[in-house]
C-alpha cells in the first residue's frame, strides 16, 4: 500500500529518535567539546545547583526523621527499651539518651553528623518495629 | 521543592559514574535531539508553545527531566543510563503534554510508555492533512531524494525508511553494525540540515 508523504516523514522522524536513543554515548563528545555548547552549559549549571538544593531538602527531612524517632524512643522510655537490647547496647545507649534529654540547639546540628548515634536509632527502630520476629 | 522516595537510589547511582558532567552533558544533548524531532512533527505544535508552557519547551522539558531525577520523585529504572532515563522521561512529559491538549474522552484512554512507543507514536501523525501542509510534505520528501541522489548508500536508507522499517531492520538489511548505521544518518542530515525547507519545519 503506497504511504502518505506524512506517513512517511512521520517514520522518518521516528527513526531519528530511535537511532538518537541508542546512539554509543562515547561518540556523542570528544574531548569535553560540550563546553562550546551554551544551551549544555547553561543545563549543567542548573543540574549542579538543583543537586545542591535538593540535597539540603532531603538532609533536613532526614534530620526531622531522626528527631521523630528519637522523640518516640524518648517517650516509650529507656526502661522499656532496656528490654530490646543486650548488655553492651545498653551501656552504649545510657549516655545519649540523657544527652539527648539536654538536647540544645547545638547538639541538634551535631546529631546530624553522629553516625554511631545514627546506626543505634536505625538499630532501635528496626528493634521496636518488628518485636514479633525477634 | 520536597524529595521523592528514590532520592537515596537515583543519588546513589549518580555517584557511582566517574565521569558524570560528561554523562549530564550527553543526556541533555540527546533530550534536545529527541525533543527537536517530536516538535518536527507539526501536529504537536499547538502542546509544547513557550505561551502555553510558560517558557522555551527545549529548557522546559529538560528541566522537568532532571529535577525527577535529582529529587527522586521519578525512579532511574537499573535498565536505563542517565541518559536514556532523561530521555524516556522528556518523552513522557511531552506525551502527558499533548494528554492534556486532547478531548476528555481520549484523556481517558491513558497510554503505557513502552520502548517502541518511545520512538513509534503514530497518535503524531496528523488526522486532518491540508493542502499547506501537504505541499510542504511533498517538498520535503524532494528535498531529501534531490540531496541523496546518485547516493546509492542513502538510497537504500532512504527506501527502508519509506518501507518504514526500524533501526535494527535497517542495520541488518545493509549489512551495517549500529555505529556504521549512525553514519549513515549523519550524512542524510547534513545534507538536508541547511535546507529551507527543513529549517522551516523547526
């Protein structure tokens, strides 16, 4: 059946697509050539600015996760949370939850960056999370 | 601005490539080549104007591209490179575009995004063909046989393309790897890229 000239630009621009999606991405710029490129340039300004941005958005929502947890092993109360954890654990968490009942805004900042604190309240989560499978 | 559920996995991955300017530098070199085609096809025009998306569609699909990506609000699929990713979300987009320019009732009929839908949408191809229109088809189609002719490489390129066969079918039938392939279509764009012709269809 003889094809429409639209027919038949149509798949011609389909074809440039298909073949532009699998072009071999090391062809596509020889010796960083993309610096010559303002509409490129003026992209990859913006990706670095919004990999800046999108980075503190999700550090703070990670550190109002951490003080929601940290607030819910505040309220079920050391005691109780005794019962989760081995000797040495328990040693271990003594000291921050009364750090953490002098919290100031200081500290706050600090808790960000504590990574042993960080890896106890994942561990206490997963720990009060599924109590069944223990 | 807020961060999706894939922020930590799409992060991840960005991290892991070595040379990732240059990776950014391909996919939005590859987003603006599959959005200057899609915007070739005339019937899609009205969907992607400055005026109705509020600023150049080629800075607006790609910005839309990367921030899902950069906030994890869209999923970097294992199966895809940075590229392809920013490319099979510029092709969503600008689908969901013309989604939103059609009646209610195809509205309805919402549309799975598969790889050869990617590049074979044939919803483009214009249902109401005027006279204008047709005459600048026919042009175009002169244009680029008056360009390849005594060309007997492009020739047969051409002829599969108007057999509208797909890229692995044309590779095979010339007896071409895809790189030699891509050559191939080098030569046929830069023999019709200064053309009025094509100029006036961008």
């Amino acid at each position: 059946m003889q094809k429409s000239n639209s027919e038949i630009l149509n798949h011609f621009y389909s074809l440039l697509i298909e073949m532009n999606f699998y072009r071999s991405e090391e062809d596509i710029f020889l010796e960083k050539k993309y610096q010559d490129d303002p509409f490129i340039m003026k992209h990859l300004r913006q990706i670095k600015l919004k990999t800046a941005k999108y980075r503190v958005v999700q550090n703070k929502h990670n550190y109002s996760n951490i003080l929601t947890e940290f607030k819910r092993l505040s309220d079920i109360g050391f005691d109780e949370i005794k019962k989760f954890l081995n000797p040495q654990e328990q040693m271990r968490i003594q000291p921050l939850f009364r750090k953490f009942e002098e919290l100031t805004e200081k500290d706050k900042t600090s808790i960000e960056e504590d990574q042993e604190l960080l890896q106890l309240i994942v561990a206490l989560k997963d720990k009060l999370d599924k109590p069944e499978d223990e | 601005m807020e961060t999706g559920k894939y922020f930590e996995s799409n992060h991840k991955k960005l991290e892991s490539i070595s040379d990732i300017e240059n990776q950014w530098a391909v996919a939005i070199f590859k987003c603006r080549e599959h959005i200057r085609h899609r915007l070739k096809k005339k019937t899609l025009y009205g969907a992607h104007t400055e005026e109705r998306l509020g600023m150049d569609p080629f800075d607006y699909y790609l910005d839309y591209a990367y921030s899902a990506i950069l906030s994890g609000n869209w999923e970097w699929k294992n199966k895809y490179s940075l590229s392809e990713q920013m490319v099979v979300i510029v092709e969503s987009t600008l689908s969901t575009e013309v989604e939103k320019t059609k009646t209610t009732k195809a509205k309805e009929n919402k549309t799975v995004l598969v790889d050869d839908k990617l590049f074979y949408n044939m919803e483009d191809r214009p249902t109401e063909v005027d006279m204008t229109r047709e005459i600048l088809y026919a042009k175009q189609i002169s244009v680029i046989e008056d360009a390849i002719k005594e060309d007997s490489e492009l020739e047969f390129f051409w002829d599969c393309i108007k057999e509208s066969m797909k890229r692995v079918e044309i590779a095979e039938l010339m007896e071409k790897t895809p790189k030699q392939l891509d050559k191939v279509r080098e030569r046929l764009i830069n023999k019709i890229k200064n053309s009025p012709f094509f100029e006036l269809d961008q």
